[in-house]
C-alpha cells in the first residue's frame, strides 16, 4: 500500500518548560532507524535539534521546514497550527516530504487540549492523521512546584498516556515515591517509567496505539506502574493519604466499575448525561463495558465532548462479564458521577 495513502500516525509531546522534552525529541531521532520522522514544533525559536540540518524546504513565513541529515524533517509552526499540519500533509502526497510518522511537541506552557481536538474536530487535520498517543514529561526535581502554581502541569499530566520522569538522578527516593503518588492521583490511566535512554524503549514511545478503539484498557491499578528510577519494581499502590495534607490539584482520576453487563441505553443516557455536565471538563476518558444481549464488549473514549464508540471481540467464555471505565477531569464532582453510573448499571 502506498504510505502516502495512508493516515499518518501521530505522538504529542508535553511536559513543562525544562522537563526534557528537547532531549527525548533527539533519543527518539536517534534511535527511528529507517523511519522517517516528521518534528513539528509549536513555537518559535530554535529546534534545538542535535542532527545536522540540511536544506530550507519552504519559504512561508509562518512554517519553516528543514531537512535532517537522517532522513526526517523538521517543522517549526509560528502561525495556525491545524494549517500548517495539512500543509505538511499535501506536500508529502505531492511527493515534496518524505516522512512516515509525525511527532509534535507543544511549548512548555501549552494545554495539550487544543492540539489533541485538532485531531478529531479538524476536517483538514483529522482526514490525514491518525493520533496515536500523548507522552508527557515530568521533572522530579520542579514538579511538585510547578503543580502547585500552574494549572496547566496539571492539564498536561492528565492528557498524558505516558508519563516519563526526568532528573531522577537530582531527586531523592522519598521525593519520587511522593510525586508518583500525585501522579497517579491526577492521572490513574497513564503508566509511569524513567524516560527511556534505551533505542528500544524509546522507539515503543512511538507505538502506543492509545487512542485506538482496541482491547487495551489500562485502568486497572495493576497497570499503573512503570518501573522505580532506582531499578526497583513498583505495585501499582493507591496513593497514599496523609493526615494535613490535601490533594487539591484541579485535575484527578475518576474509575468506576461494574461486575456485570448494562443496559445500552441506560448507559448511554449516563454518557450522555456526563458529556452534557462535565464535557469541557473531561480531559480524557476510556472505558469498556459488557452490554446484555451483546456478546462483543463495548469500548469507547473521547477527549471533552468528542467521543468515539465501537464493538470489539467477543468476551470469552471464561472471562467475566464486567465494565471499567477511567475519567480524567478537572473539578469533577466524583461522589455524584458515581451515583449517576450506579444507577445507570443497577
């Protein structure tokens, strides 16, 4: 099939001014091999790229592209971002660039909503690319701060389908176990790991499918843990609960579960319901359900008000019949979510 044909696959880069996103962006250049990889950057200024650039490919004042000496392109996009990114798109079906794959990082201060939207809403945009997950960036060392005073390190954390830590090695044990655990508190969905140095590791960043409707849901605690940066394995712990302190960050994680099938239109009432209420709030949200009469499993997610549903593989004959369904938003009133979908499974 020729790849021009085809939707290309998408990974957003996040994180907070300084979190290391300019050195994961280089990793991952290293380490593509013979994929070809598209860096857009939303801002302006320089890549910061450790490859040697090769030539100017564009005279638009808003998008400047260069080609890198291993085969990839670099974008940097001072204008209308949803533009610049079909514009890409048409010349790489002209046969002008050549690249396989995009990878977008967003300024230090950026909420990662409008960006991730662009991919669903955007007719140019949407047609063309295909989202295949969001990395966000954690400083150890500033984290804490910058969650404490900015509202978007929060939003950038809750969007995340990865979570990487960076500046292990300049924070202590204890100061990384406490921000893992506000981690998990704001983001109960996202697995939590060092940032990769390992080619191997880095390039499965590239491959995270996590905004595809498959049979991945990884909302069980089990799930939620990387590995300790000083090489010790964690269990997927709740976060602890100290007396004096408050967890009071506007993002947080929100899991339901049922033990049983529900009824579709009950449940989609609930949906609805929650979208009507929350949808501008809800970050992010991901869920599969058994549905009576139903032999497939439902799966859907969505990012605010946009959502997507499908039927996937039979539920096996050994397998439980039961729903999970994590929710990541901002101010979310969690006692009477929970109410709405007992009801609605009752």
């Amino acid at each position: 099939m020729n790849p021009d044909l085809t939707l290309i696959p998408v990974t957003i880069l996040t994180g907070f001014l300084g979190a290391g996103k300019t050195t994961l962006l280089n990793r991952l250049l290293a380490a593509s091999g013979e994929t070809r990889i598209a860096v857009v950057e939303n801002e302006f200024g320089a890549v910061g790229i450790d490859s040697g650039l090769i030539a100017d490919a564009t005279g638009r004042p808003d998008i400047t592209v260069v080609e890198l000496a291993n085969g990839c392109v670099c974008c940097s996009v001072r204008g209308e971002m949803s533009r610049a990114l079909a514009d890409l798109a048409e010349r790489r079906a002209a046969g002008e660039l050549h690249f396989d794959r995009l990878l977008l990082e967003t300024t230090g201060v950026a909420d990662p909503a409008p960006v991730a939207q662009a991919f669903f809403v955007d007719e140019g945009v949407r047609d063309r690319y295909v989202l295949d997950g969001i990395v966000t960036l954690v400083d150890c060392v500033h984290a804490e701060r910058q969650l404490d005073e900015q509202r978007v390190a929060a939003a950038q954390i809750g969007f995340a389908d990865r979570l990487l830590l960076t500046k292990t090695d300049l924070a202590d044990a204890a100061q990384i176990d406490a921000l893992i655990a506000r981690l998990r508190q704001i983001n109960a969905r996202a697995p939590i790991a060092p940032s990769p140095t390992a080619a191997t590791e880095v390039r499965a960043l590239l491959q995270l499918n996590a905004f595809h409707l498959d049979e991945v849901l990884e909302v069980d605690p089990g799930f939620l843990a990387g590995h300790h940066p000083n090489g010790l394995a964690r269990s997927g712990q709740a976060a602890p609960q100290t007396d004096g302190h408050s967890w009071n960050d506007d993002v947080s994680s929100l899991v339901l579960s049922h033990p049983g099938a529900v009824d579709l239109e009950k449940i989609g009432a609930f949906v609805e319901d929650l979208l009507e209420r929350y949808g501008n709030d809800l970050l992010r949200y991901k869920g599969v359900l058994a549905v009576q009469q139903r032999a497939e499993r439902l799966i859907f997610q969505g990012v605010h008000r946009i959502a997507g549903f499908d039927y996937g593989r039979p539920w096996g004959e050994a397998e439980e019949r039961a729903g999970r369904i994590v929710m990541i938003g901002r101010r979310l009133d969690q006692p009477a979510i929970r109410a709405a979908f007992a009801a609605a499974c009752a």
